[in-house]
C-alpha cells in the first residue's frame, strides 16, 4: 500500500537552531500534503496545507514565518521549524494525498518528535 | 466550525471484552468519517472510513456505522485483544475524503490480559 516516509524520527537540538523535517511519498504522487502537530496525550492539530508548486495555506494562529513550507515535487514536503525553543518542542506529522486516487484519504508518516533544549 | 467529540479514556478492558469508543460531530455539509489509530510512538493508520449515511466501516474486527441522525460514528469491537492498545481518533473530512481531516481528542485503549 501507499507509504508516507517522514525524516528524521526525532531530533534534539539546542534552542535557536533551525530544523528542517521531510515527508515524502514513497510509492505515488501528492500534489497535497499536510502538516500537524500533536503535543501529548492530544489530539493533532492541522498547521498548514501544503500544496506542490505555490504556497502553503496556514491555519489561524501558526506562524508562517515560524513554520516554513516547501513543497518542490509531487513526493516531498518540507518543514522548517526556524529558531526552534523549547515550546516548539512537540510530535509533528505529516499526510499526503494520493493524486492518482483522488477519494481516498490520507496517508500518515510515522512522526517526527522534536526536543529543543 | 466543524468538529469530532469523542468519549475521554483512558478506556480499560480486559482481553476478549467488547469495545465501544464513541464519537459524536458536527459538521456543515454531508462529512465523511474516518477511525485513526496511533501505537505509541508512531504516526496514524487509517482504520476504517465510511462516507455517506448508513455505511458501516470494518477492518481488523473493528466496525462503525455512520449514523446520520444521532451525527454519531461509535466504534466498536467484539473482542479485543491486548495489541488493540493505542489511541484511536475519530475524524472528519469535508469535502472529499482526501480533504484536511478535524480531529477528536482521541481515546487511549489499554487491554490487559
């Protein structure tokens, strides 16, 4: 079945530092992905709708000069948390659409646990 | 807005016993309805869907029928085993599913044997 690769798994790093998360679809194209955070024993919460070729689309109150979006091909997605603190500490994880088939849901990485010190 | 409420966990059993986790929504337009399930450390699997009124989603002895009158989509399992453990969400997509997904607070299982 269709794979969502999400790198790395986890990250500590030191506060200030910038990170940059991939999500890429292994086995189809994805002209959407999407970006969400969890923090624990929560539920996830929808950063920004990533969309191949133009602009991602935040959701109310998530910074998207804090929360950078690239998304160059049809199978990967970027996120860069730029000057990470230690509140930004949390599990990201990202979803993809397949665009060959188009009522089928998302697909899920399996997350990426970030730690700032 | 559009949203998921499901019931608080942790939800407690024991091996072999049944399993209702309930989810309630609120959605503008005709929503499809999804159960994710979430092993620790790791992402969301796709349980099962169902995307239009009376449907019933099964996978894995899990099941759901999307009740339309009640806005409910329970989930439930006739016996579980102690792998069930996890968290489960009940979710909706509006517009297709393919579109962005609102999620309950999620619902952590634990099965002893």
């Amino acid at each position: 079945g269709a794979v969502v690769s999400q790198h790395p798994s986890r990250v500590i790093c030191k506060s200030g530092t910038s990170v940059k998360i991939e999500c890429r679809s292994l086995d189809f194209q994805a002209t959407t992905m999407f970006w969400y955070r969890q923090f624990p024993k929560q539920s996830l919460m929808l950063m920004a709708t990533s969309n191949e070729g133009s602009k991602a689309t935040y959701e109310q109150g998530v910074e998207k000069d804090k929360f950078l979006i690239n998304h160059a091909s049809l199978t990967l997605s970027t996120l860069t948390v730029t000057s990470a603190h230690p509140e930004d500490s949390s599990f990201y994880i990202c979803s993809a659409r397949d665009v060959g088939q188009g009522s089928q849901p998302q697909h899920f990485g399996d997350g990426t646990r970030l730690s700032i010190l | 807005g559009d949203s998921v409420t499901q019931m608080e966990g942790p939800v407690t059993l024991s091996e072999e016993a049944f399993l209702t986790i309930n989810c309630t929504y609120t959605a503008t337009g005709y929503p499809s309805l999804f159960w994710y399930v979430q092993y620790p450390g790791e992402g969301l699997q796709l349980l099962l869907k169902a995307t239009k009124a009376d449907d019933k989603g099964s996978n894995k002895g899990f099941e759901a029928t999307y009740r339309k009158e009640t806005t409910s989509f329970h989930l439930e399992k006739g016996s579980v085993q102690v792998s069930d453990s996890a968290v489960y969400f009940c979710a909706l997509s509006v517009g297709g599913t393919a579109s962005k997904l609102t999620f309950g607070t999620g619902t952590r299982l634990q099965v002893t044997l």
